[in-house]
C-alpha cells in the first residue's frame, strides 16, 4: 500500500511540473537560450590550478617537449626537442616527398584555424598570429609525423626519437598545458596523408589517447 502511495505522490509531482513547462512553452518563457541552454564552450584545454599544480610543480610542466602555445618560448630546457620538431617539419615538406605536400596550402589551413584554434585555450595566448600559426604548423606536424612512425613499428619505437625517451615523452605529450586543438591535428592529418591514409581518420591512427 506504502508504495502505491508513494507512486501516486510521484505521478502527481511529475504532472504538475510537466504542466508548469508547459506554461512556460505557450509563454514563450523558453525561447532562445533559456530552453536550449548555452552555447558550447570552445574551451577545451586548461590551466592547472594553482592549488593543484603548488603540490608538485613538476609534475604539470613539461622538461622534455612543449605542444602548443602554454609553454612555447620555454627554449632553454626545451631546446634539444625544439631541433627535432623542426628536423620533423622539414622532412615532411622536403621537395622530395611521395605525397607531394604544399607548405604554403597547410600553412593558410592553420592560419584560417587561428582563432578557433585560440578559442580552445583557457588562458589567452599572447602570441603573435604569424608565431601561432608556425607553432601550430611544427608542433602538430612533429605530433602527426610521430604517431605514423609508431604506428608503423606497431607503436613499440620510433626511428626518429631514441627508445629510451618514448615513455617520458609520451607522458609529456598527455599533460594537460601541453595540447593542441585536435582540429589542428585532425586538418595536418588530413592535408599530409598519403593515399594509404586517406580512408583513416587521425584518431584510429594513433594509441597516444588510450
């Protein structure tokens, strides 16, 4: 008996709040954002909070490799890494490449993807357009051109990167400053593939997310 009531309290709960959006709907009290809730936030990747990140410092900053606009300009620490993005960059747009790769067409894709690109940082990068769109272009590149040695040794090593630094690197590549938009990937992905890549997508190309 105890749960037919409760039932019935339910149901008439149910139908007088069913009844009140209604009211709002012929009122037109639910119009525009107010029903449909707010526009999606581009903003994708964050800050470490202050209180989080005074724990252990180092484990939120990048020592090896830095991916995107949070901890470019770091050169001192980073410097080693900064020559093999760029050895990386160049080997993909060399003259001599099977898939005949353009500069000058995936350097207007990014800058056409600047500002959504920016968008998804927390933080506003105070980095000139010309400097985001060549950091985009050469970390994403490296980031691209890694994930398609790995995955042709099956993701055990890369020629380009000595065996012993994949682990570390790996785990710099995840940390939550050192991202790029995955649009930004997914267009370098798209404009560098070769014909055996054009039915993939970057996402089933890569174990880095896993």
């Amino acid at each position: 008996m105890r749960n037919t009531l409760f039932c019935r309290l339910l149901s008439q709960t149910i139908s007088r709040s069913f009844h009140s959006i209604t009211e709002h709907v012929d009122g037109g009290d639910l119009q525009g954002s107010n029903w449909r809730g707010k526009e999606r936030d581009p903003v994708c990747i964050y800050r470490v909070p202050m209180d989080i990140r005074g724990v252990e410092p180092r484990a939120y900053s990048p020592r090896i490799i830095s991916i995107g606009p949070y901890h470019h300009g770091e050169e001192e620490r980073l410097q080693k890494m900064k020559k093999l993005k760029k050895q990386s960059f160049h080997r993909l747009f060399q003259s001599t490449q099977p898939n005949g790769v353009k500069l000058d067409t995936v350097k207007n894709a990014m800058e056409e993807l600047e500002q959504e690109a920016r968008s998804c940082y927390e933080d506003e990068t105070k980095i000139s357009r010309e400097d985001f769109v060549e950091m985009m272009l050469v970390d994403g590149c490296f980031v691209i051109e890694l994930l398609r040695e790995l995955k042709q040794h099956n993701f055990r090593y890369a020629p380009s990167i000595q065996r012993w630094m994949l682990p570390t690197l790996r785990r710099h590549m995840i940390m939550l400053e050192n991202q790029l938009p995955f649009c930004v990937l997914q267009k370098l992905f798209d404009l560098t593939s070769c014909s055996a890549e054009s039915n993939t997508s970057l996402r089933s190309n890569s174990k880095l997310h896993q």
